[in-house]
C-alpha cells in the first residue's frame, strides 16, 4: 500500500461516492487516485460481486456503472463524483460540474465513412448519419456544419452503418483506426478531442466543499505532474 | 354505459412530457410547505403580488436576459401578438411594478407563489411546469437589502422543515471587472461565463490561452475559482485582485458577510465568485441554496439593479425564488416528516337517519372539524 499518504482532512462523517466506468477507465482512474492518496482495496478484487465497494478508513465508496449513466448517477446526487468520457458528458448534457481533464482514455470523435463518402460531406445535401452520439452528431451537422442530416440512433458496432447501407458516414469516436481500416472506412472529418474527465455533483460542491476540494486539488497536482513529465 | 373498451381511453389519461397530477397527501404536504415558507416572508413584511400567467412575449425578450426564446412556450392571441408562458416571475414583477409604482422611490417588498413554465421537453425528467415562490426587494441597493434577502431564505428554508443547508453568494461585477480588465471581447467573456459557471477551469484556461493572455494574467484570471468559506478568504482574494471594479465586488461581499453575521446566519454561507447565472438580468450579489437529495439549487436569487430600467423605471432591486418542487423532493429524501392535518370526521347516513346526521355534519362543520357526510348502513 501506498505509505505516503496522508491523513484526510475535513469533515469525515459521510462518505464520498464515486460512480466510475466500467472496465478499462475504471483501472485507469483508480490507478490515479492512488497517486494521488486514495484506494480501495475492496475493488482490487476481480472476482467480487460487490456492487459497492467501501474504504471505511478515508469513508470513500466506488461503484461501477455504465458510461452514460454516470453523469446521470452524478446529476441526481447518488454519486458526489463520477469520472467517464467526454463524449458521454456531451452527450448527456446533464447538469454536473466538469472540473477536470484527467488526459487518459484519449480518442476522437470523427465522422467516417467510405472514401466515396467524402463528397457528401461537402455540400448541404441531406445525409444519413448512423451514430451512438446522436446529441453530438446532430450539433455537429447542425450548427458547425450548417448540413441538414437524417440520424440515425445505433447502440453498437456503429461501423456496420455505411457497409450494410443504412447510412452514409457515421459519428463515433476513433482511438486508433484499426476497426475502421478492417472495415474499409476512413475518418473523413474530426468533431472533437475526446478524454476522461472527472465531474462533480452541484450540491456536493457546496455541502461537501472541503472534502471535494482536496480530491480536484489531489488528482489536479497528479495529472499535471504527469503532463509535465511527458512534455520533458 | 360506454360502447368502447377500456383500452380506448388509455391514451386520453397520459398527460404530456413534464407536468403532472399532485394530489392526496404529496399535494397536502406541498401546500403545508409552501403556507410555511409564504409565512416567513409575511413576516417580513413582504405584500402578495399576483401576475398573469402569460405575457406579452417581449417581457422575456433576449434584452431582458432571461430564458433563451427557444425554451419558452409561445402561442397567439386574436390580434396575432405572441405570447409566452411565464418562466420566471422576476420579469413580470418589475414590469407590473413598473407600471404601478412609477413614482415610488421608498423600498417595495412583494412576494409571489404560482407555476413557471419552461418548454424543456428535449432533456429526461425535468419539469417543464414548476412551482415557484420568491421575494422581489425593489428600490433599495444597499448591503442591508442583500443581507435581508439571505437571512429570509434562511429563514424560508427553516420554516419549511429544512435544517442542513447551505447558501452559496457570489459577485458577478467581480468576473465583470477581470473581463473588461483583460480586455476580453462579448464572445470570449460569454463562452467563459459558460465554463466558469459549470466550474470547468481547464477549458477556460485553454479558452483565454488561445486568446494570447499571458500566464500571470491566466492564473490571476483562474484565481475566481478558489474557494472561500470566510470573510478572511475573500479578504486574501481581495489583495490579490489587480482591478477596481473586481475589488469592489469583494469589498461588498466582505460587508454582507458582516450583516448576515449580525443575523447570526453564518454557518449557512460560503462564498463562490464562479456562480454566475443563466439569466443575463442579474448585476451584482448572486447567490443559491443547496441542500442534500437533489441534484439542483432549491433556490436562487439576486441583484438586478438594471432590469427595471428595461420598464422604464431606474429602481435598484434584488431577490430570490424558491424551488418548491426541489425542496419537496430533498426533505422526501432526507425523511423530513411534515406533519399535515388530514383528520376528517366521517357520518354515515340512511334514508331515515339523513336529518339527524345532516344535523350533526352541520354543527361539527361550524367547530371547523373536516367531516364527510356519506351514504352508509345497509347498501
């Protein structure tokens, strides 16, 4: 365990609930936490079937959820703290605060499709747009691309859209490519950056400031020392 | 008897995304808060003012700076002028104030309570019908008029069965002064505003980093973010704030702070400088009550000194409205019980017994005992 931690500071009475996203971002999330002072044992344990894992000692609890139902954990108040994807916070446009970039799980949000897609995307002609984001697909085409589109809502393996034919190009986000060059499809346009970030419950950034308060400052100095190692 | 399955009239029982039907005890409880919260503002002294329910639509109109056009539900009359549903009293109290009291420059205190309407129907599970209650203080700028507002929420909060809470105040001539100090254009400031108010600091530092300002500056700038639960820390801020207009703003708060204390309300505040709000109307003090089980602020208010003006009457003013909704559903949560008296005396009657018991029904009802009168006995 982690033996430079310090002693947490502030009022200890409740806990601190943190919605995380399951699978890969969740290691990388705790893995910073611990950087940063905070852990939990109970969720160290794969083969649990907790759905709620506790740290008595800093009164911290983590559960693990779906990503686009963590800001809406956050949003409610049943988490204080949620950490997932920039593309589901724009997605949802729930009301949380976004306090931090914390520059892990990085991707794009592109438009792609078949390279004979390209020309589409150059004039004002109605399109079909197959897309998991249909929220961030629509402003994109909307209000930045003035184009008027059909979209279309898919909720998995968005890719298969232009290959079956059910859409034009699709909106989704791109980390390395190689499903889309398995599949012949090619990012045509880039929307926006994508990252993990972490957000924070209104209330609780008023009822629970202090406690709040030292994880952002915590997690900030870690993340920030990181980026400036990489930058070296 | 109908000639149509029940199934038929299934679709007439729905009503629309938003609103919806409060009755038996839930409507009891609510009213009971709301009685109570009106109580605590009658004691102050503040006077019922009722507006319509509907407007004309430049009421709201962007110049106001309340609630953007596309949120508003708007239809027409016979003569084809547009008309909005209210979606804050605010507007329509300084347009009526405006219009009756002209001439008056002595403080006014008015109150309101009634549903506020936004067309939000995009987002899941938000209220589109609300039911509000607030305060408008018109015609008095000073500290003393701020302070009264919080100590009034405080005491609204109290009344209405709340004891954990907590009262956010900010400044939004602070955030103002930093701008017009940087030098920022309409544009920058108001994406700025977007980020600063959903505490998103790292898009607002990469935002005034792509406009050429320099580190210092920046940190200056960010230095809105930090927190402040004391007069001392905003006492800090204060030397550190390059510009007068932002000084003054720290200075005004560090004087509220001073009167909400005489109040003996100070463990119910904290200080935010990154609370700004949506509506464009409010010009200085700005603040909002948080409380645990919901997600949102159960009330929100401040200083709007110029919006009078926009009704032809220059009258510095300030006030707060109360979520009733939200503030239901937090004391639901943190199993607030709110006692409501729903003893009913009930009389069973015959054909032969109607008079007598007709009889009794009348005089327990003159003692002021709720008493049913229904049919009983052998059917």
């Amino acid at each position: 365990m982690n033996n430079t931690m310090q002693p947490l500071s502030g009022d200890r009475s409740q806990y601190l609930t943190i919605a995380l996203t399951k699978g890969r971002l969740a290691d990388q999330t705790m893995a910073l936490l611990e950087k940063a002072g905070y852990y939990c044992e109970e969720l160290e344990n794969k083969k649990s079937r907790k759905l709620v894992f506790t740290n008595e000692e800093q009164k911290l609890r983590f559960f693990l959820s779906k990503g686009p139902d963590v800001p809406t954990y956050v949003e409610y108040g049943a988490a204080d703290i949620g950490v997932t994807g920039s593309d589901i916070i724009i997605e949802e446009n729930r009301r949380v605060y976004e306090v931090l970039d914390l520059e892990f799980g990085k991707c794009t949000m592109c438009v792609a499709g078949p390279e004979s897609a390209r020309e589409l995307l150059k004039h004002h002609e109605r399109i079909r747009v197959a897309s998991k984001y249909p929220g961030i697909a629509r402003d994109y085409f909307y209000n930045r691309k003035h184009q008027t589109v059909d979209i279309i809502k898919l909720n998995g393996s968005v890719e298969l859209g232009p290959i079956v034919e059910l859409a034009d190009v699709i909106v989704d986000i791109v980390e390395t490519g190689s499903t889309l060059k398995a599949n012949r499809l090619k990012v045509l346009e880039e929307v926006c950056p994508i990252s993990a970030r972490m957000i924070v419950n209104q209330v609780s950034m008023t009822m629970k400031a202090q406690r709040i308060r030292e994880v952002i400052s915590r997690v900030r100095e870690v993340v920030n020392s990181e980026k400036h190692e990489n930058q070296l | 008897m109908s000639t149509h399955t029940p199934e038929r009239y299934h679709d007439l029982l729905h009503t629309p995304d938003g609103v919806r039907d409060i009755y038996g005890k839930e409507n009891a409880r609510k009213q009971k808060v709301l009685s109570r919260v009106l109580e605590a503002m009658h004691l102050y002294g503040y006077e019922d003012l009722q507006t319509p329910a509907f407007e004309y639509f430049d009421v709201f109109s962007r110049e106001i700076g309340t609630t953007p056009s596309r949120d508003l539900y708007k239809f027409f009359d016979a003569d084809g002028n547009t008309l909005t549903l209210r979606p804050d009293f605010t507007p329509p109290v300084a347009r009526c104030v405006a219009k009756y009291f002209m001439d008056e420059t002595e403080p006014l205190r008015f109150c309101y309570q009634g549903s506020a309407f936004v067309n939000t129907s995009a987002f899941q599970g938000k209220r589109s019908e609300s039911t509000q209650t607030g305060v408008e203080l018109i015609n008095d700028p000073s500290v003393y008029a701020d302070a009264e507002m919080i100590a009034l929420l405080v005491e609204c909060l109290q009344k209405a069965g709340l004891s954990d809470f907590q009262i956010s105040i900010g400044n939004v001539e602070y955030f103002k002064g930093v701008c017009q100090a940087a030098g920022l254009d309409q544009d920058t400031e108001s994406s700025l505003r977007d980020y600063i108010s959903g505490k998103n600091y790292f898009a607002a530092e990469d935002l005034l980093k792509s406009r050429g300002m320099k580190a210092a500056q920046r940190d200056e700038f960010l230095r809105i973010t930090d927190f402040m639960d004391d007069r001392d820390a905003l006492k800090k801020v204060r030397e550190a704030t390059g510009n007068e207009r932002s000084r003054k703003a720290i200075d005004r708060l560090i004087d509220l702070c001073r009167v909400i204390e005489a109040y003996g309300y100070g463990r119910y505040i904290s200080f935010d400088l990154t609370l700004l709000s949506k509506y464009h109307y409010y010009t200085g003090v700005i603040f909002k009550g948080y409380t645990y089980g919901t997600g949102e602020a159960i009330a929100t208010g401040g200083r709007y000194d110029g919006l009078l003006a926009h009704f032809g009457k220059d009258a510095p003013s300030i006030g707060f409205m109360i979520q009733i909704d939200a503030l239901l559903e937090a004391m639901q949560r943190q199993k607030i019980e709110i006692p409501v008296d729903t003893h009913t005396e009930k009389i069973e009657y015959t054909e032969e017994s109607y008079d007598a018991c007709l009889e009794k029904a009348i005089r327990l009802r003159k003692e002021g005992i709720r008493t049913l009168l229904v049919p009983g006995g052998d059917r």
